[in-house]
C-alpha cells in the first residue's frame, strides 16, 4: 500500500459517513429499479489529507475502496449504479464517484459499519425511517449527518432538497433561494388554463431565469424559464400551458394530466449547471376546476392536498373537506381490539358511494353500495362487519363495510376519500378525486393515547382539514364510539350568548359585532374561549422570549375553545403593521394543552433564534371555515 507525504489512513477521527439516498425518489422503469439510484457519501473532517485504500463497509452494503486519496473537507461517493446515478445527476460528479456498491439500502433502516483498512470500526450505526429519526427523509430526500452521535436520530436531517446533494455540501439559501411550486390547475374549466404557480417566501426578490419547469425529474430540463424572469418578495409568479406546452406532443414540450403526476422547479445556475436544489410535489387526480397546492399545518409542516379554488398569484385557499369526512379513526388499536374508520356525509345532497376508494387501506366500494344519505354515518373496519357491529353495538341504522384488504400504519399514513368524477374526456375512465385527506401520526402534537392505547382520533372540525391535528381529540372513553356521530346539524354558535331578539340584531350578535366593547369581535372572543358578553372576561396572544441553549426565541401562546367547528385561528406578522402574512413560515405548535374548562392552551415557538435587526409584530384572527 502507497500513501501520499502527510497522508494518513482513514479513521474514525477523521472519516464520516455524511450523507445516505437510502430511499430515492420514484424514477425506476422496466429496465431499472428504483434502488439504483441509491448512494452513500463519505466527508474528510481533518485538517490534512487521508488516505481510503482499503477502507471498506462491512454491513448494510459491500465496498472496499481502492487507491483513493481525500483532502480536508473533500467529499466522496459509493453509488449503487453508475448508470442510473449519472441519469439523475449528469456526469459532472464522475470524479467524486469510487465506485459502484455491492448489496442494497434498505428503506426502513439498517445497520451500516465502515472499518478502516487494519479492521477498526470507523462508524457503525442503525439508521430507521422512525422518530426520533427524521421521517421527512426518504422517498428522494437524502438523510443528512449534522454532527455528533451517528447512531443518534437527532444527529441526522432530512436534506433541503429533493434528490439530495451527492459529493457537494447542502446548497445554502443564498446559492440556491426557496423557491416553491405553490399550486397547480391541472384539470381546468374554461375559461380557466392549466397553470402553475410559484412563490417566493423569502424577503427579497429573486431571479429564476433559465431554471427548468418539469413534469419528469427523469428529463430535468424540460420548459426553460425565460431569462430576467423575477418572483417578487413574498410575492408569486405563474405559468400557463401555452408556456410550458407551446408544442402538444413534441419534446421537450409538457401538459399536466388531470389524471395527476409531478412537476418539479429545478435551479441552475448562470453557466446552465445543475444546483441542487429541486422543489416540487406529485399529485393525484384533479377534480374540474379544483387545484392542488402546499398548505402549512400548525405544526409548520408542509402537506400537497385538493384546495377549494385557485387563488392565481395569491395565498392558496383552504384544503378540500368533503362532503364525505372521517370522522373517526382507529389506527392502533390495543390487543385484540379491531382497526376502523368512520364516515360521514356532512353536506346536504345524497353522495354515491359506488367505486369510491379509501386509500391506506385499499378499499373500493361495490357499484350498487347505496348512497350516503346527508349526515348519515358509516364505517369500514379490517374485521367482519357483523362481529364488529356486535361488538361495538353499532346502531342498526349505520352501515359496516368490510373487512378492508389493507392495514392502518400504525406510525402515521396519507388515508384518503376518493370519489370517482367523469373525466370529460371520451372513453377514458372516470378521475378517482380527494374529497377528504387525513394525514395523520403518531408524533406529537397528534393524542398519544390513539397510538395503541385503546383510543380513538376523533374529528372535532368536520369543516376542517382532515391532516391538521388541532382538527382532532382522543376518544373520551376506550374503544372508541363508532357510529354514533350526531347526526342533527350544529346550532348557530351564537345561541349560547344571545337570546332571539339580540340574534336579529346583527350590531350586537353579528360575528364581527363586539357585544361587550372590548376591542375583541364576538368571532374572536368566541373562539378564544372568552365570554363576549363581559368586558373583563379578554383572552389575548401572548408573546415571550424563551432561552434554549444559549439563544432567544420566541414563544406565542393563546387559548382555544374545544371543540368549535366554525372558525380556526391565523397568526399573522408583519414588519410594520401594514402588510401582513401568515407566520406558519417562522413559528411552529409545539403543544395543545386541555386547561380542563372547556379551553386549551396552544402554544407556538420560532423556528428561528430571534433576529435583533428585524421588527415584528403579531395579529391572532379568527377566520370562518366552509
């Protein structure tokens, strides 16, 4: 073996795993597997030069590195299939690549151990697709080492990016800024035109001339963003189909098919190279008219669901809730107790349950399956129908379906009610469209006592979107309560304050009025679980700086009445009081707290240590839901 002046072996002082594609993203065909695309990439940590020859992994994959040298910070890249790595990424990486794995990553975590040439173990750990592992990588998204323990999940996150960041550093904000693809119209109605939108969440403008549009990260650089082309401050940018498709059906002209697929935002930079930066979102059928979008739950997180209308070059509208909801959800049940899912139609038409699908769980409903009358309730369940009913005592007026083919993870899945629409389009078949999407999990902010403890989630807002967890309470008791949702329609909220005679006075009783003069809509009091009939009883937002490990953040707490249905609460900033936006880019739920009175205490804490130089300030509304 030949070493380089002042080069040493590898070690575990200097030599670390950085960065694992264990579970890229869906780009396989008939000639290749999705698994080829994965990767691992090594980083030297020292101050000088080392030596890999010899180095080798030892559990999870087969490689022993042959006569390679890194210098300081210099990075380096085992891949499981040149071929399939250079289709994603080009060539330009050629030289940071040692060579091709033995074996395969597992999606769900496995033990990787490298040992150095004389046999010492240089890292060895079991990484998990589980918390306190981050569950956002996977499915293209690279798990990313950010220091210390490797054996640790907290030492981990998921990358920035789609498709990762192989043999090059994470590319910060300045070198590749946030940009979004917001919302797509894929199934128009004239005079409406396929679109799609971006938006800026950043401060400051941003250029994005000669970044690519797509709808195949296998072709990456498909409709070429015109050059000087700007997506203002906080602000959006959209493109129709006669730009992205001047020409139907030629390369490297696209459409987007209402039947859903992807579209992805690629960044280059001024010389036409690829950065790694990729954003972008797949979609399901489209329902007419109905776009799909990004829509930020109160943990912070970022979901892809049907929105109620486009809104073009504007904040997106709320999530698609209805007609038919879950409204109650058994996903881990204690032992010997039966999975379920409940159903309700909360609008007032009849709903064909005929070819509708409950995905999760995989089941289809037969085509002569009565309609669901309004307000009527049903459930699904992965036992026999009739066991469960006299089990449970299910009202013989409740229909149960079943046993469903599929089972409910009990760590969290996208469940989702899809009813089948015409496509309007001759003989094709009809589009499978959300009507209800339940994102649920087993981390907090979501009930504890759901995961496997004997209780059930429970919608409390059968308005609201089925993936925000302030949308749902543990069951009151084990077991659960299938089949028995109220079927009579909620009373008018204002009832519980004003007698007849002050209801028709809307100066008074009206959403917006202020009943006791103190600043505070009656909405506003209402949902905050004060009393809008007396001065003195104010629930206000709070704001606090906290400490955490030597940096200030902030802390935003405010009250919520359980269990209202007609309006949820919107933090909004502003930097000077007169052009405001949701906070859910900078603050996120850290806990919903019972006050056992009828109210919780929600509290919020920045994503951010705070900045010194930057005004802000805070608004809590109340906004109606459909």
């Amino acid at each position: 073996v030949e070493y380089l002046i002042n080069e040493v072996p590898a070690g575990p002082s200097n030599l670390v795993i950085s960065e694992i594609m264990h579970d890229p993203y869906e780009l396989g065909d008939d000639l290749t597997e999705n698994g080829a695309f994965e990767w691992i990439e090594l980083l030297n940590i020292s101050g000088g030069p080392i030596s890999l020859t010899g180095t080798s992994f030892r559990e999870g994959i087969d490689f022993v590195f042959p006569g390679l040298s890194l210098n300081p910070g210099q990075r380096v890249v085992v891949v499981r299939d040149l071929a399939a790595f250079r289709r994603v990424y080009g060539t330009g990486r050629d030289v940071l690549i040692a060579g091709e794995f033995d074996l395969a990553l597992e999606n769900q975590g496995e033990e990787l151990t490298l040992q150095s040439r004389s046999g010492t173990t240089i890292q060895s750990f079991t990484y998990d697709d589980e918390s306190p592992w981050p569950r956002e990588a996977g499915n293209g998204y690279s798990l990313v080492y950010d220091g210390g323990d490797p054996s640790e999940g907290s030492s981990w996150s998921a990358s920035r990016s789609l498709l990762g960041s192989p043999g090059t550093i994470e590319p910060s904000e300045p070198g590749a800024p946030d940009i979004v693809v917001n919302e797509v119209l894929t199934n128009s109605v004239l005079p409406q035109v396929d679109t799609i939108e971006l938006y800026n969440p950043g401060p400051d403008e941003i250029s994005i001339g000669g970044w690519f549009l797509t709808d195949d990260l296998g072709q990456p650089r498909k409709f070429r963003i015109q050059e000087g082309t700007i997506v203002p401050a906080n602000g959006f940018i959209s493109f129709e189909e006669p730009d992205f498709n001047p020409s139907p059906g030629a390369d490297p002209s696209f459409a987007l098919d209402s039947y859903g697929e992807e579209v992805f935002l690629v960044a280059v930079d001024p010389s036409g190279a690829r950065l790694d930066y990729v954003n972008g979102f797949e979609f399901g059928d489209a329902s007419a008219g109905v776009p799909y979008g990004r829509h930020a739950i109160s943990t912070g997180a970022i979901q892809v669901v049907p929105l109620t209308n486009p809104t073009p070059d504007a904040p997106n509208s709320s999530p698609v809730a209805g007609p038919l909801v879950v409204t109650e959800l058994m996903y881990h049940p204690s032992a010997f107790q039966p999975e379920f899912i409940e159903i309700q139609n909360r609008s007032s038409q009849p709903v064909s349950l005929g070819g509708a699908e409950v995905t999760g769980v995989g089941f289809v409903f037969e085509g002569n399956t009565p309609d669901l009358l309004p307000n009527e309730v049903i459930i699904l369940t992965e036992i026999d129908p009739e066991t469960f009913r006299e089990t449970y005592n299910v009202p013989a007026a409740v229909a149960v379906y079943g046993p469903y083919p599929g089972k409910l993870d009990n760590g969290g899945e996208n469940l989702r009610i899809r009813l089948p629409e015409d496509s309007g389009i001759p003989n094709t078949p009809p589009l499978l469209v959300a009507n209800d999407t339940v994102i649920y999990s087993d981390d907090t902010p979501w009930p504890a006592s759901a995961d496997g403890l004997g209780y059930s989630l429970e919608r409390i807002l059968l308005q609201g979107y089925g993936g925000e967890p302030t949308n749902w309470s543990a069951s009151a008791s084990p077991g659960g309560s299938p089949g028995l949702v109220p079927n009579a329609p909620s009373r008018d909220w204002r009832e519980q304050f004003f007698t007849p005679a002050e209801l028709s006075n809307p100066a008074l009783s009206g959403q917006f009025a202020d009943a006791d003069g103190d600043q505070l809509a009656n909405a506003l009091e209402y949902l905050l679980g004060s009393d809008l009939r007396d001065n003195a009883s104010r629930n206000d937002l709070t704001i606090n700086l906290i400490e955490l490990e030597g940096e200030a953040y902030l802390e935003l707490t405010h009250t919520l009445r359980e269990g209202v249905s007609e309006f949820s609460a919107v933090i909004d900033r502003s930097s000077d009081l007169r052009g405001w936006a949701e906070s859910n880019e900078i603050i996120s739920q850290v806990s919903s707290i019972s006050n056992g009175d009828g109210t919780s205490t929600v509290t919020y804490r920045g994503i951010n240590p705070v900045d010194s130089d930057l005004d802000l300030y805070f608004r809590i509304r109340a906004v109606a839901l459909p």
